[in-house]
C-alpha cells in the first residue's frame, strides 16, 4: 500500500511539475510572438528618415526646386540641405526669396550644409542668418548630431573660409575627435563638394581627401554631396578610388535638388554604379538601426529612379573583433 502510495505521489508531483514547465513555455512562447514586430520594427518604415539632396533653388528658375519642395512634402523626417541651397549668392535676399517659399517650408526639419554660393555673401552670412542655431557655429558651420541609431555629420567643404580640411585643420581636428566619441553607432556625413564625381562641370574634389580618410578609418558607412548638378551613386570604396566591399564607404552625389544649369555627365568615374543627370530629385535613407535603405525619388513625370541597401560597417568591425577573442 505504500509502494501504490508513493508511485502515486510520484506521480502527481511529475503532473504538477509537467504543467508548470508547460505553462513556463507557454508564456515564452506568447512572449516571443509579441517580441517579433518590436524585433521587426527595427528594419522597418518607423526607422527615422534623412532625405534630401543639393544645388536647390536658383532665383533665375524655381521649376526645379519647387519639384523636388513637393516630394519632400510628402516624405515625414530630417531634411538634409547639401549645400548651394540658394543662387547665386546665398543672400539674405536670395534666402528669402527663393529658398523660402520652396524648401523653406521644411526649415523646421532641415539640417544644412553650406556650398560655395553661400561664401558668394561675406562669411555666408545670409546662410547663417536664414537657419541660426540649425547650422552650427556660424564661423564654422560644422556639426553633428544622433538620429536614431545614427551619427550624422554635416561639414563645410569650403575649406578655405573655416581653416581647412586636412588632418591638421580645426575641421580635421574635430571630426576625428566626433567620430571617435560615436565608435560604435553607424555614420552618415554630407558636404557640399564630393571627392568623386563623373560631373562634367566639376568633377573631383581631392581636397575633400584628409575628411574621407578620417571617416573611413572611423568605419563611417555614406556620404552625401552635391556641386554637380546631377544624381550619381558610386560602389563601396576606399579614400584612393579602389573598390572595398568590406571597409569602403558608399557615396551618394545629390546635386539634383533643383538647379538648371551644368547638368550633364563626362565619363564614369570608377566604382560608379548609377548615374543621372535628367531628373531632378531627393535621396531618401531609411536608418535602421543595424543597416540603411535608399532610395532616389524622382520630381513628377519623370521615371528614373534608384533603390538598395547596405549594412553598417560597425558591426562587421565588432563582429571581427569578437572573432579574434
């Protein structure tokens, strides 16, 4: 009578037990399945948005910037402005009389970068003047800022007016020290010339050099410029012009923000993948917290058009270095 007493208790506390451990996975498994869209939301359209492009409103024809004011209308998130927001001059008149009623409308959201046509104005003084404390130190007119899970970094390439853009500049300086404090978060940085351009009317800029070396070896992921007045996008690479898969930054020219003029291809640079110079438009990045999202998207009527995505360069770097450990 003992023994049936005992396999009985045994019996019942292997029920009890069974029942708990199932109630324990059940949970677990309720809980996963309201984890996943959270997991999923990090690659998803509620990850916040840079969009915008260069070269926008030219006072002899504001077609163009008016064009591309209305695809930022209906795109919600940070307005990127990349320099020669307003010509010819970069005045206050120019500023309020051609920015304004275009882009302007978005100045709430915008984060610039000057060109050369604002220096046309002393200091840029109209630049500085039309966005405030948007644009930075108004004698240095860089800065940076965190948007989501990303580092933005917006730089003057008018090297001359802010003490230069090499290594040893104040700008160099500073953005060695930015991106040392953001190691471990994806990096974005625009400017206003690019080191890579196939433009026919400017091309090249080899003194944006001593930046793109500082974010390269920083593991920055894009950059974003304009001057030429056109859409190109270049492959992964490194600060020399060779292609690099794993470490090469990817650059985007956005030049098509509006402005009529010098709109016409030379030869494709190398590691050029994709290039335009019909279509006014606005770059939209979509920033997830491990990778991005791109996508040029095109003024009314017109059909070209872009898209892709990339991973961050921090995680193949922290994955390495947990590798070697």
């Amino acid at each position: 009578m003992r023994k049936v007493d005992f396999f009985t208790v045994l019996l019942f506390f292997g029920l009890v037990g069974s029942m708990a451990a199932s109630g324990v996975r059940r949970k677990n498994k309720s809980a996963d399945k309201s984890a996943a869209p959270a997991a999923l939301a990090g690659d998803s359209t509620s990850d916040p948005v840079l969009v915008g492009a260069g070269d926008i409103a030219s006072c002899d024809d504001l077609a163009g910037a008016r064009a591309t004011a209305q695809l930022i209308e209906n795109i919600p998130g940070t307005v990127f402005a990349a320099g020669d927001l307003a010509y010819p001059d970069g005045s206050d008149e120019n500023f309020a009389n051609c920015y304004a009623p275009t882009w302007g409308r978005f100045k709430d959201r915008t984060r610039p970068a000057p060109g050369n046509h604002e220096y046309h104005s002393d200091g840029a003084t109209g630049y500085v003047r039309y966005f405030g404390a948007a644009a930075g130190d108004p004698k240095k007119s860089y800065y940076s800022y965190d948007l989501g899970a990303w580092h933005i970094i917006a730089l003057n390439s008018e090297c001359a007016a802010v003490g230069g853009c090499d290594a040893a500049s104040p700008q160099g300086q500073w953005l060695r020290q930015d991106l040392a404090k953001h190691s471990r978060q994806c990096a974005l940085a625009y400017f206003h010339k690019p080191l890579f351009s196939s433009g026919a009317a400017h091309g090249n800029d080899p003194l944006m050099k001593p930046l793109w070396e500082a974010l390269y070896h920083a593991g920055a992921d894009i950059v974003i410029n304009g001057h030429d007045h056109d859409y190109e996008r270049f492959g992964l690479q490194d600060p020399q012009g060779n292609a690099d898969p794993k470490h090469g930054i990817r650059e985007f020219v956005v030049g098509s923000g509006g402005k009529n003029s010098h709109r016409v291809m030379a030869a494709p640079k190398p590691n050029s993948e994709v290039r335009s110079a019909d279509t006014f438009g606005v770059l939209k990045l979509t920033l997830h917290s491990k990778s991005y999202d791109w996508e040029f998207v095109p003024e009314a009527g017109k059909s070209f058009t872009d898209s892709g995505g990339g991973q961050c360069h921090y995680l193949r770097t922290w994955e390495k270095l947990l590798v070697a450990r």
